[in-house]
C-alpha cells in the first residue's frame, strides 16, 4: 500500500458508514459451506467450495444480481440549494460475516443491487466487523478461535489480505476502532471486560494488549464519539450506558466523572449510534422493544435520556420479540431498529431541532434480523436475517425514510454481521 493510496482513502474515511461494527457476543454453529449468491424472492443459489483452506480467497466468481428500481440512486444531488455537494462517488462494498466466512459483495450505486465477488475462508466462527477510519483495513472478530484479526482492504478490488491478530481471551461481541485508527477496542458479554490493543500504522494488528478493566454486566457494545474524547458502552444488565474519558495518546479509558447513565428499568441497552451532528444518540432497547434517545455533551462526554418509543406496532406481543441492532443515515434524517420476532425494520424520522423519534411503522423483512447495515450514502439497507441466511435488501425513500423492499441475497448459515464502505473511484 503506498502512502499516495493512504492518504487518498483517509479523505473520504466519512464514506465509511460509521467508524464502529457491533454484533453479538455467542459463537455462530458451523456452516453449510455455501456461499452468497443474489437472488429474487427466496430463490436459492449455487453452492461454493466445500473444503477450502482457511484464510483463503476464493476466485472472484461473479453471480447474477437482480435490480431494482428505487425512487432514488446511490449519487448525489449537485443541486447547490440542497446543502453541500457530496464527493463524486467511489466504488461501494458490502461484507458480511456468516457460516465461519466473510462474503465480499460489490454494490451497484445506481440500483442497490448486489453482486458476491468473494469470500474469505475463517475456519472457525465469526462474528463482528469494524472497518478502519483510512478505509485501508477490515477486522473480524473470530467467535470461534476468541480473536481479533486484522485484513488489508485492496483500494481496487475490495480483496482481503491478512494483517495480523490478536488473542482476546474471549468470545468478542464487538469490535470498535478510534477515531484516530489508533486502536481496537473489543468487549466481552459474557466475561464483562473490555480490552484495547495498539493498531500499527499500516493498521495491522499484532501489538500487546494496552488496557484491559472489567466492566459492569453484559457489555454489548463500544462508541466512540466524534471528538475520540468519550466512549459508551451500552450494557443489558443492570440498564445502564457506561462513560468513559478516553486518552487518545496512551490508547486507555478510564470512568468518567459521571461514569454512567441509566437506562429505563427493564430496557437492556444494547447497541448504540451517535447522530451525525453528535448532540444525540440513539440506543436500541433489547428487552424493552423500543429505542430510546439521549442527548450527548461533547464537554463532559455525558448522556441524558430524552424520549423512548415503541418499535412495534401496538398490536403485536412484545414478549415474542427483542430488538437488535440501530442506524441513522448519514443526512441524520432517519434512524432504524431491526425488530427480533416481529421480524422488521423499524422506521423513524428524527425531529431536526430536538432529536426525537417519530414513527414511521415497520417493514417485513427476514426472520431473526440481528444486525443490519445503511448504505454509506444513505440510499439503501441491507438486513441478515440470522435464522434464514439471506439479507434482504431496501431502497430508502429519500423524502420519507420509508423502507421499499428490493432483491433477498443468500449469505450463509448464520449470518452476524453486515458492513458497507464507499472506496474512492477507480
């Protein structure tokens, strides 16, 4: 990697969709060696290698991918009147984690369509990504093996080379880089600790271990806000969202002066996302099913809850259902909350002048959908459903945030996580 390509990647790092992966914390069951194949409705593809090395890639076989027709494409407007012009585009990518294998996708910008390219043979369980800042590395937290590793992006083809890993000690239920794309951070839900590792400044992983603390129950996730001044961490039990000052010059934490807040009773924060603007954050409520919003002071790394609101209809039992992961879009209009049960994605409009919910209904999509991911500009989303191995795929309705349903992909068994980045243009 030459450090042109560098320095090119870190200026569109904003393109990356988030610096932070979540995902859950208990070790997917081995796969059915099938790879990712693009699919209409619930049509099956064709099977991959069966018995292949781990670690490696296989050819970049490419499979048929359905279009849709969205109300709007993946480019951005250069109507001056709308607010600031969007770099040109760059080439769009989606991975994704299942079946003991990251699945490269390549995105067509002007439909959201996909196309499998890749995958990347683990060997052993996988679980959450994070992508670096630069867009230069991707990281994999292995289920399996209790490791992190670490995978240089190729600018041109999306290909994954390894990079180095880490020995965490235990099964990570996310992953998370600093801003700066100094470290890795890592939780464990079931050993209630948090660990930071060095990142070499190629991104590479292989350093000792920096801090590891143990932390209040259940830990399910790691955010950085945008100053890398303060890191929350959502925790299921006992209700609370943890606070920490973050020494970005010694890659340690350590309790802020308030060093959490609570949570409503009941509610098991789960994963979190700042808003664009950095003033609010959103957190999904795993055993409340709900989201909830709080404001974030940037000078005292604090948050205060503001409102929660339902993510299912009224109608429907809330004790069949838990809620997993949430987004927001880039422009900060909309946030989405995958519902566990009820099977959907929760839609929400964001109040431009407090922050608050309103909400939009639900869309159907594949059943238990864990994790799922917003296209870096905004215009598409991609949902795993964790007990069919396919993703389903949406258009965003750019007026409305309302979510119109668009091809279903097969992933493989048990699928974990969904990341998509914007790699600048050939």
């Amino acid at each position: 990697m030459t450090t042109a390509n560098t320095a090119k990647r870190r200026s569109w790092a904003w393109l990356a969709g988030g610096l932070l992966a979540l995902a859950c914390g208990d070790s997917s069951g081995d796969g059915d060696g099938s790879t990712g194949v693009a699919s209409t409705g619930t049509t099956m593809g064709t099977t991959g290698p069966s018995t292949p090395d781990p670690d490696s890639t296989t050819g970049s076989s490419t499979l048929p991918g359905t279009t849709i027709d969205p109300p709007g494409t993946e480019s951005s407007s250069s109507d001056s009147s709308s607010g600031p012009i969007d770099p040109p585009e760059g080439e769009f990518w989606v991975f994704v984690t299942a079946d003991q294998r990251v699945s490269t996708w390549s995105m067509d910008p002007a439909s959201g369509a996909l196309t499998f390219e890749r995958e990347l043979m683990i060997g052993a369980s996988v679980g959450p990504l994070a992508v670096h800042p630069d867009l230069s590395t991707l990281y994999v937290g292995v289920n399996g093996n209790n490791e992190a590793r670490a995978y240089a992006i190729d600018p041109v083809t999306a290909e994954l080379s390894p990079q180095g890993q880490v020995d965490l000690g235990w099964t990570p239920v996310y992953l998370a880089i600093d801003r700066s794309g100094g470290y890795l951070m890592s939780a464990s839900f079931g050993n209630d600790e948090m660990v930071i590792f060095p990142l070499g400044n190629d991104g590479s992983l292989g350093g000792p271990e920096l801090q590891r603390i143990g932390t209040n129950e259940e830990p399910h996730s790691i955010l950085v806000d945008q100053s890398n001044a303060w890191v929350l961490v959502p925790h299921r039990t006992p209700d609370v969202v943890a606070q920490y000052a973050f020494d970005a010059a010694t890659g340690t934490v350590s309790p802020n002066g308030m060093p959490e807040v609570d949570a409503n009773p009941g509610a098991g924060p789960r994963h979190l996302v700042f808003h664009p603007d950095g003033h609010y954050a959103y957190v999904s409520d795993e055993f409340s099913d709900s989201v909830s919003t709080y404001a974030f002071d940037g000078a005292t790394g604090q948050l205060t809850l503001l409102d929660t609101v339902d993510t299912l209809p009224g109608d429907f039992n809330g004790d069949d259902n838990t809620c997993a992961d949430v987004h927001v879009t880039p422009d900060g209009r909309f946030v989405y909350v995958s519902n566990r049960g009820h099977d959907s994605l929760a839609m929400f409009e964001v109040d431009p002048d407090t922050g608050l919910l309103t909400s939009l209904g639900q869309v159907a999509t594949e059943p238990r959908p864990r994790e799922f991911e917003v296209s870096p500009r905004g215009r598409y989303v991609y949902a795993a459903g964790q007990d069919s191995g396919m993703m389903a795929s949406y258009t965003v309705d750019e007026a409305t945030g309302m979510l119109t349903a668009g091809p279903v992909y097969e992933v493989g068994a048990d699928p974990r996580w969904v990341l998509a980045i914007e790699l600048p243009a050939r």
